[in-house]
C-alpha cells in the first residue's frame, strides 16, 4: 500500500470521524475556541499595553531651564553636549518665546495670570531644553549629569537654572515599576492560561478518542501502523484547531467593532478595532496555526495510551 494511499484513507477516516462524532467534536471546537480566543486577546492585550506604555513614557522627560541671560551659545553648548550621552534619545529646545506662547495658552483663562504677565513687561521666562532618555530608568543620570554642571558653575554650566527631574522623580520611578511589573506580569499570565488551555484541549480531545477505543484495539489487532491509527485523529484534531480559528476570527470582528471607540478614549491612541484590522493576517496565521497544531498534538499525545508498545 503506497504513503500517498494510506495518506488519503487517513485523511478521509479523520474527516469522516470528526463528522461522524459530531457531539464531541462540538465538545472540542468549543474548547478549543476558548483557548484560541485567550491567545486573540493575550495578543491585543499586548499590544494595549505596549502601546499604552509607549505614550505615557513618551510624555515623560527632564526640562532643564535656563536663566533669561543665557545665550544661544550656551545653551547650544549644553545641547550638544547632552546629545553625545548613550542614555538621551533626543533633545528639544524651547526658546524664550516660545516658552512665553505655551504658558499664555496654559493660562488663557486665567485673566489675572494674563494681567500680571503684561504688567511686566518683559518676558520673564527663560529658555528650556526637553530632554527624552531612551529608557525611564537613565533619567536619574541625566539629571545628576545636568546638575554636576550646575555645581560647577563655569562655562554653559553656569547659565542653567534648576533641572525639573527631582519634582517627577516619583511619577517616573512609579511608571518604570509599572513597565517592569506589566512585563513581568504578562509573561506569567501567558505562561499559565497556555498551560491550562492545552491540558483542557488534551483532555476534551482524549475524550473523543476514548469513544473509539474499541475501533483503535481492532486496528492494532489486525496489524495496522501507528501513523494509520493516529492519522485520522490528528486530521480531526487539525479540523478541530481550524474550525476553532474560524470561529473566534467571525467573533473577534463585532467585539472589536464595538469595542473600538472605547478603548480609544480610554487608552488614548490604541484602538482595539483598527489594531485587528492592521494585523488580521498575523492573527489569523498564529491562530489558525497555533490551533492546528493544538490540535494535532493534543490528538498524537491522547492516542498513545490506546496503542500498542
């Protein structure tokens, strides 16, 4: 008997067993959706969070302000000096006017604040530059860097003000403990809702075997190999896996449909419906294949009991 015959049987005998066991192949499909639809949403979940994470990192920095009598010189002078450091990712200066615009439109409410501003006069606002480091953890460094040249007070040094670094040392220790613990955190999640999903796909699926016990025992009493044993419930487990993804693919659209607009407005510029659209071709690749192989497997490992050693 040829492979590509036996290939064929296999392949019919495992449809025909995923059709004929109807009830447990529902039983399953049903599991095995539910994984599927946890690994969906571990995978957005992700995605959220990364870029949520993203954006609040972003909107941290260290401002280090400039007395008003600070040339152009001298700031650039700092400026250039801080953009050589491994831990800085960019640099933006804030001129004096433009300082001055940003705190009129801060305050352009408050007709008092704007009074008391043009009673001055002058601008009495210094210029400032923004600096980003490339993780939250090197901005201790940067500031002990900035205010090292402040103590020494010569040259670019001795035009710098105050460093802001200190006033949102608590809000950027607390937002890196939360980028390490959300990491950490997602891992272990992950970790043990795959282990739970694949120890209840093993054994929904074993249950389906042990209805045809009787039919594995006269296979092997009648010399029948083990690949043409586990064939056909591998292919049903395949179907089981691609049905599944199917299943939480036509499920997935309406919920992020409805779920769009809100995790918008909630987690700022992460939509939840545009991010599956983005990318329904990597979802539907890890889905349809991590069920297929969920499947197969969890078949290839529930069989083994019934054959012969």
């Amino acid at each position: 008997m040829s492979f590509i015959l036996t290939s064929k049987r296999v392949v019919r005998y495992g449809v025909a067993g995923f059709v004929r066991n109807a009830f447990v192949s529902l039983a399953a499909i049903l599991i095995m959706t539910l994984t599927l639809f946890v690994v969906a949403w571990l995978m957005i979940g992700s995605a959220a969070l990364n870029a949520t994470l993203k954006s609040l990192t972003e909107k941290v920095d260290v401002t280090v302000y400039f007395t008003t009598g600070a040339t152009e010189s001298q700031i650039n002078d700092i400026q250039q000096q801080l953009k050589v450091l491994p831990e800085v990712a960019n640099v933006t200066y804030v001129s004096r006017e433009q300082a001055l615009e940003a705190f009129k439109e801060r305050h352009k409410n408050d007709q008092l604040t704007i009074q008391a501003l043009d009673e001055l006069g002058d601008n009495p606002l210094g210029a400032s530059l923004e600096i980003r480091a490339k993780q939250t953890s090197q901005y201790e460094s940067i500031a002990k860097y900035l205010n090292a040249q402040q103590a020494a007070g010569t040259g670019a040094g001795a035009v710098i003000d105050k460093v802001n670094f200190f006033q949102n040392k608590t809000a950027i220790d607390r937002l890196s403990n939360i980028i390490e613990t959300s990491r950490k955190l997602g891992i272990a999640v992950a970790i043990i809702l795959a282990l739970a999903s694949v120890l209840i796909s093993f054994n929904t699926i074993r249950l389906a075997i042990y209805t045809s016990r009787d039919e594995i025992g006269v296979m092997n009493l009648v010399g029948a190999g083990h690949w043409y044993v586990r064939g056909p419930f591998m292919i049903a487990g395949v179907l089981y896996g691609v049905v599944s993804a199917i299943v939480v693919l036509l499920i997935l659209y309406p919920v992020t449909v409805w779920l769009g607009p809100g995790s918008e407005r909630f987690l700022g510029t992460f939509n939840v419906f545009t991010y599956f659209t983005a990318h329904f071709i990597l979802m539907f690749s890890i889905l349809m294949l991590s069920g297929m192989a969920l499947g197969a497997l969890s078949s290839f490992l529930a069989v083994r009991r019934y054959l012969r050693s």
